[in-house]
C-alpha cells in the first residue's frame, strides 16, 4: 500500500513570537535581525520544535483514523527562515509489521527537514 499526503505552512514573524512565548525560547536568533546576521543567517530562524509541530498536522489524517504516533523524529537539513513557505511530503511504509511516515519538507528545491514517525493502532497503546 501507497498513501501520501503533502501540505503547505509559512513560517511567519508572529508564529516565532507565539511560539517563543509558549516555549520561553526568547533566544534572539529566532527574533532580531541582527542577532541572525551575527551567527551567520540571512535572516531570523524558526525554532526547530515549531517546525516539527508544524509538520506534525500532516499526520492528523492518520491520527483520525484510529491510530496514535508512537515515535516522531526530524533531521533540521537546513536553516528555515521567517516567511519561508515550507511545503511537506510524506509516504507511508510498511516494515516488520510497523506502519511509519516518512516526512519530507522542502523551501523551494531544497529539502530542509527529514523525519519520520511510526503510527500504531490506537488500542495497542
């Protein structure tokens, strides 16, 4: 079997506030321009956690089918920026009796975040 699934998110200047406040990551790289440029960004960074969270609402269709994340892990390939637009791919794979997503997100061309996450049914938790 063959299920994929793809959405679309923009990191915007007020999700990296909201979530820098619900964090307590107040860390300047995520909220000034000049404190990006002094580590080397083009421009302020998104958290890494909102990024994941973010893709995490792809796995809502699985989720609402009875099943539950029982893993969930990303690779950060690359930095992502205020007001990049983030768009994510995933499949479904089958492995020894284990069903996993496997997570693409692209800015453009470039794939900046790889994960994946193993569902299982919800009543075996």
């Amino acid at each position: 079997m063959c299920v994929r699934n793809s959405s679309t998110f923009t990191i915007t200047e007020e999700k990296i506030k909201q979530y820098a406040f619900l964090s307590g990551d107040f860390n300047r790289i995520h909220l000034d321009q000049e404190e990006a440029e002094r580590f080397g960004f083009k421009a302020p960074i998104a958290h890494g956690m909102l990024t994941m969270g973010l893709t995490l609402d792809i796995a809502s269709f699985f989720t609402e089918k009875g099943r539950k994340i029982s893993t969930y892990e990303m690779q950060f390939l690359k930095p992502i920026f205020m007001n990049d637009t983030i768009h994510i791919f995933t499949e479904m794979k089958l492995e020894n009796d284990s069903t996993y997503l496997v997570i693409i997100g692209r800015n453009g061309k470039e794939v900046v975040v790889r994960g994946q996450l193993k569902l299982e049914e919800a009543a075996s938790l």
